[in-house]
C-alpha cells in the first residue's frame, strides 16, 4: 500500500456525514491519540464524528498516563448505532476491535482501516496500510495533510505527538525514520507541549504500577546465557498491587533493555487458563515470528500473541518456540 489511497480514503470522509472510529482491545497511546486525532479532525471538517472504546461503553481499558490528551471526553459519546463509515485504526484483524466493538464497525455502510502492522486480514472497503510506518498517527497525519491541513489544530496535533512519541520509542525503534521526525517537527510547529506528553506517556509510572512492576522484574527468568528473559504476571500479582493487566504496558521493555537480552517475553495472566503475551526482540531476532508461531503476530521486534491453557504449559511451549529462533544467533 502506498500513497495513492489516501484519495480513496478521503472520497470515503467525503462521502460520509456520520462516521464512528474504533481502536485495538488494550489500546496504546498510537491507537488513542490516532482515533482521538482523527475524530476531531473529521469534526473540525464538520463531520458527526464519534470514538468508540473496545467495549464502547467504558473507558475502563484507557491507561489512566494517557487521560490527560485532549479530546478523551469524546470517547463513547454517541447514541447512534449506524454510521456512513466506519473507520478502525492500528489495527489490522477484525479480532483486534473487540467483541463488544465489532458489530458496531460492522454498522458502518462503509469501512476504513488505517493501519501499520506487518501482520494483518484485510477486512475493510478500503485500507490504508504502511508497514513502514512507525505508528498509525504518522499516516493519520500525512492523510490529514493531503485532506485539509487547515483542520489541523494544536489537540490534533498533541494526540498525533503522543501516538507517534511513544510508538516509535521516543525516537529509538528502529522504525524511526526521517519521516517520522520530519513530521514530529512539524506537529512542534502547533506549540505543543511535546516535553509533558513525553514525559507522561513514556517516563510517569502510577504508584501501583510500579509495585507491580518491582514484584515481576524480581522474578524475572532468564535462559540461553541470559539471551532470554521472561516475566510473568499472575492475577495474584495484579490483585495484590491493584493493578490490572492493561499496567503490563512497557513493563517488558525494562527486561528488554538488559544488554544481554536479545528476545524478552512477558507472560500475563488475564483469566482462567488465558494468557496475553508479548515479545520484544533486538537485532536479526524475529519477535514476529515468534507470536506468529501461536496465531499472533505485529511487528518484527515487537509481537504479541494470545493463548489458552495451564500456566505450565504455556510456558514450556513458549520457551521452546523461542529458544528455536535464539539457537543460531
Ligand atoms: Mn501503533
């Protein structure tokens, strides 16, 4: 996919009057600042635009680091239940939006995905999708640019700041590129405060989360001469820190960060014999591959992967996929 279907896109706001965003089930600062962006942009283009969370009533799955963006009140504030377009955007499955959210996205007469995940179904009208990217709301911005870049305002453009600060790992995955600043240079031009949402977004910690967070690096396991580390979250640690598994967030980048580490892994507990897992990777190691190994997928160094099954064996499957693609490095 490349530029030429951001026409394709628009001639979709176009054509809409009522149009219902969606994000990703746990969504990030990327999901959150790109739908929040992209809702009150299309308003400001005089659009009945709405933001739907997963289970688009609650804004229980919205970190509480990232209620400070602008815009949040818009999020579930619509009574409708049909819409022109529906437009879901960082993400590429339709098992991302949420069983709660995606019979709503299927009320839209038209749909829109707006995505940059290497791993993906096609399953909208039209899909706007750049792998390269390093987040959805650089490609929400270059689509804004291209529509009306006059309908750009300093709310927009700090809900852009913060889905690209933090998705692109304040400027060090390896999925920066010279776009990516270019385009966080010109979002400084709104006069906003770059330095507060950097700070909150990828520095603050809640008091609970960084209980948690002690508890589980402590116990952190490591395999393959340190090469390996693996965190785990039980419910028990969620319940004793009152925590929940969306505070999980980021925490694996602690273990990721060790020099000797070149796949990390964190294991949450989110019910009964359920489990969400992420990977993170350095250098030629696929994280991808990994959570592609267990029906997931995302980004080459940063993947996930949901399974089902006794902690135990959860485990050992996991450790054996990824001492496989540690074994030649
Ligand atoms: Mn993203």
């Amino acid at each position: 996919m490349n530029n030429n279907n951001y026409s394709e896109a628009i001639a979709l706001f176009e054509g809409a009057e009522t149009i219902a965003v969606f994000m990703h089930i746990n969504p990030d600062p990327d999901c959150i600042g790109s739908a929040l962006a992209l809702a009150s942009f299309l308003r400001n283009k005089g659009k009945k635009a709405y933001v739907f969370t997963p289970d688009t009533k609650t804004i229980s799955m919205i970190p509480e680091r990232v209620k400070f963006l602008p815009n949040v009140s818009l999020l579930n504030k619509c009574d409708k239940r049909t819409f022109d377009l529906s437009v879901a955007v960082d993400l590429g499955e339709t098992g991302r939006i949420g069983d709660l959210a995606l019979p709503l996205f299927y009320k839209g007469e038209k749909s829109l995905v707006i995505d940059h995940h290497e791993t993906y179904s096609d399953f909208a009208d039209v899909t706007v999708r750049e792998e390269k990217a390093s987040s959805a709301a650089q490609i929400i911005y270059k689509i804004m640019c291209r529509y009306d870049k006059n309908a750009v305002d300093k709310d927009i453009a700090s809900l852009l700041y913060a889905g690209i600060v933090t998705d692109c790992g304040n400027f060090t995955f390896e999925s920066t590129s010279e776009e990516t600043f270019s385009i966080a240079a010109e979002l400084l031009t709104y006069d906003i405060d770059f330095s507060d949402i950097t700070r909150r977004l990828t520095k603050f910690i809640d008091y609970n989360v960084y209980r948690l967070k002690i508890r589980v690096l402590n116990e952190t396991r490591f395999f393959v001469d340190n090469k390996l580390a693996v965190i785990v979250f039980r419910q028990k640690d969620f319940l004793d820190t009152g925590t929940k598994e969306k505070d999980t967030d980021g925490i694996i980048n602690e273990v990721q960060n060790i020099t000797s580490v070149l796949l990390a892994i964190s294991i949450s507990e989110c019910g009964t014999d359920r489990f969400k897992v992420s990977f993170r990777s350095k250098g030629g190691v696929s994280a991808r591959a990994c959570a592609e190994a267990f029906g997931g997928g995302g980004h080459f160094n940063a993947s996930g992967c949901r399974l089902s099954g006794k902690f135990e064996d959860v485990f050992d499957s996991l450790l054996a996929v990824a001492k496989s693609k540690l074994q030649y490095v």
